[in-house]
C-alpha cells in the first residue's frame, strides 16, 4: 500500500513507519494519524513481522497534533472526529510497539510516544505538553499518561507551565529506555525491536498485555490477568518448545502458535 504522509518498510523481523512531514515537523494531520494506523494494523496482522518501530526525523519525532487544521474547529467538529481514537487504536496494537524519538516530541508527538510501549531517544530528544500555549491541555493522554509516568509534581509543571524534558531528564524519570547519540538512535530502537521480534510470539504478545494493564486495573485484578495469561501459554506449541529447549540444553524453535 503506498502512503503520502508517511514511509513504511520491514527490516528482519521488523515492521518500520516513518512520518514523513518534514515541513510541519511531522505534525500529526488527520491524513497522517489515518495512514499510521492503517500501517500499524497491516503489520499487527503480517505473521513475518514481531515488533514494530515508529519513527519521524531526527529534528522532529512530531511536534504535535496538526494546529493548523485544528484552529477552526467547533466544539462539534472536534466531538464528531475521530482523530484522538488513533491513540487509543494504538493502544491496542498486539505487538510490541517502540518508538524511535529524536528532536521535538511535543503535544500529540509526546502523547503517541508514551502510548507506545517502549522508547529510545537520541540525545536531542524533547518531550512537552505545550497545549497550554494554545489555551488548550493535552487531548491524547497528556495529563494521564505524562502523570503516572513522572508523578504529579512534574505533570503539573509540564501540562500547566510547559516545562520540556530533556532526554536525560526522561530517561531519569523512567520516560524513556535508553538514551543514544543522535547518529544511533533509529539503529537501536531497530536493534531492540529485532531481539524482542526473535522471541516467542505469542507470549510477548500476552507479556505485553500483562504490564499494559497495570494501568487500567486494581491489584489483585491484575494479578488474576496475569495469572490466567500465564495459565493460557501452556496451551501452546512455543511452551512445549520452550521447556524442551531448556531441558535438552539447544535453542528453541519458535513458531507462534
Ligand atoms: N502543527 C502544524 N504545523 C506545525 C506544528 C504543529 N503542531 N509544529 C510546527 N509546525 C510547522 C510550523 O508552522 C512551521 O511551518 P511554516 O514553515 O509553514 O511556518 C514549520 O512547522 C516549522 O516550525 P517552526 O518554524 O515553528 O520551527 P521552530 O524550530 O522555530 O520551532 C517548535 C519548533 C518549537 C516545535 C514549534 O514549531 C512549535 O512550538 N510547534 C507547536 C508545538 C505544539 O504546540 N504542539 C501541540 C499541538 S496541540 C496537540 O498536540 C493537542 C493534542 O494533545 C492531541
């Protein structure tokens, strides 16, 4: 399928999107977020691909929701979009989602980063919430991701005073995984996405359901889910595989199923 807001390929294992707005510092237009998603379901759904990176240039990740196409809008219009869906579809990607970010990662940029579920940063990363500068707050999560993963003295400054992160202060925080030079940081988000590709599928995929929960239920709920995800693997070929390897001391063989 071929896009015109972003670039896609596959690398080993991996499934690559890259925005390709480089005039709006990949602004998160509509047309964008629509072909994002389209990309990331088609990889979700490609038995070749394990993991997937989202990337945009090293001067920007994204710099946030389209303020240009927003600055019209009615409440109405805005009600009847279903443009800040596209965070949630991502949330429900089965597969391991990283995001490569260099440069601005800001409003809605920010927001998608920390909806995927793993981060690399280049040293000239910036995470904001700069809505406020707009007479608007984070519309995609700011305020709720941004705050279980800084605590809320710093959401605070951040949504309410625009204070920007640097990646060191992200990485800091717990924000990020790994901070890298500029030159390096799409190789390694690669580089990482490939080693968890390579593992068994299924219970990534279930591995990766396990932690998401933790932040839509109470305790004791979650450890039930995890207990009943743990239970279900052993309904599949790869826990035999697995098992076995480990017994007969040879690597294991995954297949998926
Ligand atoms: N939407 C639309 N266009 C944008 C944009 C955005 N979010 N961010 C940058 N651009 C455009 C600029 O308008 C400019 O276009 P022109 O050349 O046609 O004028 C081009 O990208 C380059 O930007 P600058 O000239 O401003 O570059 P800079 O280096 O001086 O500044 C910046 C970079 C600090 C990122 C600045 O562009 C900026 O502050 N951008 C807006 C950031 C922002 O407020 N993001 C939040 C958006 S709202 C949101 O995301 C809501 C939500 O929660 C979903």
């Amino acid at each position: 399928m071929s896009y015109e807001n972003i670039l896609t390929r596959s690398e080993g294992r991996v499934g690559v999107i890259q925005f390709n707005r480089p005039k709006a510092l990949n602004a998160l237009s509509p047309a964008l977020m629509g072909e994002t998603m389209a990309a990331l379901e088609a990889f979700d759904k490609d038995e070749e691909v394990g993991a997937i990176v989202i990337t945009g240039s090293a001067r920007a990740f994204a710099a946030g929701a389209d303020i240009k196409e927003m600055a019209h809008a009615s409440v109405v219009d805005m009600l009847g979009n279903p443009f800040i869906d596209y965070w949630d579809r991502l949330r429900r990607v089965s597969k391991p989602v990283v995001a490569a970010v260099s440069g601005f990662a800001l409003g809605g940029g920010c927001e998608l980063a920390l909806a995927c579920d793993l981060i690399v940063a280049s040293e000239t990363a910036q995470f904001g919430q700069p809505e406020i500068n707009l007479g608007v707050i984070p519309g995609a999560g700011g305020t709720q991701r941004m705050t279980r993963a800084v605590g809320k003295a710093l959401a605070m400054e951040i949504v309410l005073n625009d204070r920007r992160l640097t990646a060191v202060e992200a990485l800091h925080y717990g924000l990020v995984n790994r901070v890298v030079p500029v030159e390096l940081y799409l190789e390694e988000a690669i580089k990482l996405a490939q080693a968890i590709a390579e593992r068994a599928p299924v219970a990534v995929r279930l591995a990766k359901e396990a932690i998401n929960a933790v932040y839509e239920m109470p305790l004791q709920a979650g450890l039930a889910h995890e207990r009943r995800l743990f239970y279900m693997l052993f309904a599949t070929a790869d826990q035999k595989e697995g098992m076995d390897a480990f017994v007969n001391k040879r690597p294991a063989n995954w297949q998926g199923k």
